[in-house]
C-alpha cells in the first residue's frame, strides 16, 4: 500500500496502520491464535489459519511495503528464511550471480543447500556492473545484492545494477540489512525484490528474529506468497508485533546511529592504534560517490584492523571493551563488536573470506545509540 503524500518519518508510524477494526485499538492487537471461527464451510472474515494469514501479520507486511515503498510485503520467520523463499522461485540448473562479500549466512543457504538441488552460484565483485554482466548466461535468473557489504563496507550502485539486469530480464534482489530503508530504498532504484533481516535495524532492540520481502509486481507477490504459505516459514503474532513496534522508531534511532557512525569512523581513522577502517562515509572510500547518491547517510556500521593486523591483535581489542558487547548480530540501540573471521563469516573457507578481505584482525562495530562520548572512552580504553 503505497502512502505518497507522507513523508518517511510519519509513513514509518502510519503506513498501512489503521486502527484495529474490531475495538479500534490503536496499536495492532497482538492475535495470538492459530485458527479462526468459520460461520459455515469457507466463510471467515478474511483468516482462515495463521500459516495463511494472522492479523498481526498483515498489519506488518503492509508496514514492511510502506517503508520500502513498494506494494506487497511478506514476513518470515527470519532474514535466511526470507531469502529460501526467494530462492525457491527458481528451478534446477538456474544461475545466480551474487555478490561475493556476502552476509556468511547467505553464503551457506546458497553453497551447502540449494547447490544441492541443482542452483548454480556465481560470486563477483559487483563495485563495476560490467563484471556482472560477462558472467551472465541463458541460464542466469537473478542477481543477489548486498550494498554496504558486510563486513567490508563496499558500495554497489543499484540503479547500475538494475539498469543492466533490465535490459537482461533477470530478477534483483536487494539485502538492504545494512541501510534499512531510512538509507536507501532499492525498489526506488530499480531492484524486483527488496529484502531485510528484520532481527537487525527495523527490529532495533535484539529481541525478535524475522525476515522480510517486499515487491511490486503483483505476479512475484503471488508466487511469493504460495510459497510462505506452502513452505511455512512464517513469523509469529508476537514477533510480528515487536518489529512493528521497532519500525516506529526507525527514523530517530537511525539518524542517532548514523551521527555517532560519523563520529566514531573519524576518531579511529585518526588513532595511532588504527590501521584501516572502513566506512562508506569516507571521502576517500573507493565508492564514496556511490554512496552519497544513493543513501541519505552513512549508517553506524564500521570495520577496523587495529595496528599490528594479527589475530592477537584483535582479539584483545574485542575482549576489552565494556559498552561494547562482543555479540552476533547488528542493527540495536546498544553497541555490539565482532569479529567476522570467528563469527558471522565462519562458514566462509579461510581462502575466499581473505581473498575480499576478511582477514583475522579484522573487527566490526555496530555502532548504537548510546551516549557516543561513552562509546569514545570505551574505545580509547581498549586500544590502549
Ligand atoms: C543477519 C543477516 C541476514 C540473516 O538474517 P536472520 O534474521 O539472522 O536470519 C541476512 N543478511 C544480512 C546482511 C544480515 O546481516
């Protein structure tokens, strides 16, 4: 349900929110409930069974659309399940070509899963459309994005990539995780299929895990909802009700992130202990101008190699901060470090995850919303 005349800041509050139609209760009521009553064979007021459809789910999917500006929305159990139902529109022998510092999780749905049923995965460097397009075939079906990449911090320009895919009448998906939709908004851009782990920035508070898609086209809306439902991987009533909770305060908590993103990205580019970060908001960053036309602000994701660049390095780093908790995950009002190497890109090989540089000293931030003088001192401290 498209919301053109509000602005972003109020479509996060109001999209697709009417108020409760059985009491008008103003926040969408949390319907815990697997089945609902029939009048008589086939005849229910619009749920059936909460596989299908729930309430609270739908008033989520129509946010979930709002935000990204597109039409239909679609809510899973999590971001990999989102991505299984994507991949499920194709058939044995399809290519994709995907980008090639994925999300790690990614990597293992597409290499140790549906590589098994006969999908072929190509994984490039996707900073020049170009080399996208020598691997594409006849066989080439959809285009698998992730822009800022994770954990490097590398800018795709999606209007490039959606320009090419066009013209070959493939599919594009987006992970927009890293930016959500305050940054930037693919469909916008040109992409078919925008998708989110939800657990991260719309969710906000690292207390849900849910994953989303959102389209236009009402055909692959359709194919993707026969497979939600055939497959199952839905989110539950309360799930559902925490990230529509989360997506009300998208606006403010983002900007805060991306404020004191700015502010950390610079004072470890200046530290003597600090040997590269990497932050898209750099005008030295090899895309800055990628990233300044396709994003309203720079988000608080940032990656580090500390002076010495070993694993020992790091590692003392990672376990000396204190506001910083060393924890998976991204995208919530407190602060979180990591380190790829051993966490989130674990189940790359050593060989493919150095080769786009996710060597063993490197560190990741999500940058939260605390007081950024806190998060300074905590730094400050642990480089020490
Ligand atoms: C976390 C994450 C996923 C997976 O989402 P889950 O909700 O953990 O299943 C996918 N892509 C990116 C970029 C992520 O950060």
């Amino acid at each position: 349900m498209k919301e053109n005349k509000l602005k972003f800041n109020s479509i996060v509050i109001h999209g697709g929110q009417a108020p409760d139609k059985a009491y008008g209760a103003v926040m969408p009521p949390i319907y815990q409930t697997s089945t609902y009553a029939q009048k008589s064979p086939g005849e229910h007021l619009g749920y059936a069974y909460s596989r299908s459809a729930n309430p609270t789910r739908s008033a989520l999917e129509k946010s979930l659309a709002s935000i990204e500006n597109g039409e239909y929305g679609l809510a899973f159990a999590s971001g990999l399940a989102a991505i299984d139902a994507v991949l499920k529109l194709l058939n044995p022998g399809d290519e994709v070509i995907a980008t090639n510092d994925l999300y790690g999780g990614s990597y293992r749905l597409f290499n140790r899963i549906f590589e098994k049923y006969g999908l072929v995965f190509h994984y490039v460097d996707m900073q020049n459309a170009n080399t996208i397009e020598t691997l594409i075939t006849l066989k080439t079906k959809l285009i698998w994005l992730e822009t800022p990449t994770n954990p490097m911090m590398n800018i795709i320009d999606i209007a490039a990539v959606a320009a090419m895919t066009k013209k070959h009448h493939l599919l594009l998906a987006v992970d927009n995780t890293f930016a959500s939709p305050y940054l930037q908004q693919p469909l916008n851009l040109g992409a078919d299929i925008v998708m989110h782990s939800a657990t991260k920035y719309l969710g906000g508070h690292s207390d849900v895990v849910l994953g989303a898609l959102v389209v236009n086209d009402i055909d692959l809306a359709d194919k993707l909802y026969f497979i939600q439902n055939a497959s199952g991987a839905v989110s539950g009533p309360m799930d559902s009700f925490l990230v529509l909770r989360g997506i009300k305060t998208l606006h403010v908590r983002m900007q805060r992130h991306c404020e004191n993103g700015s502010i950390i990205a610079h004072y470890l580019a200046e530290h003597p202990k600090v040997e590269k970060v990497y932050w898209p908001g750099f005008e030295n960053h090899p895309n800055y101008s990628i990233a300044k036309k396709q994003m309203k602000a720079f988000g608080g994701m940032i990656s580090f190699i500390p002076k010495g660049s070993t694993y020992t390095d790091a590692k003392r780093i990672v376990e000396n901060l204190n506001v910083f908790t060393l924890a998976e995950s991204l995208g919530g009002v407190e602060s979180l470090v990591g380190h790829p190497a051993s966490m989130t890109h674990a189940s790359i090989p050593k060989e493919e995850r150095e080769k786009v540089g996710v060597v063993d000293a490197l560190i990741r931030l999500s940058v939260g919303i605390e007081d950024v003088s806190d998060l300074i001192a905590d730094l400050e401290q642990a480089l020490k």
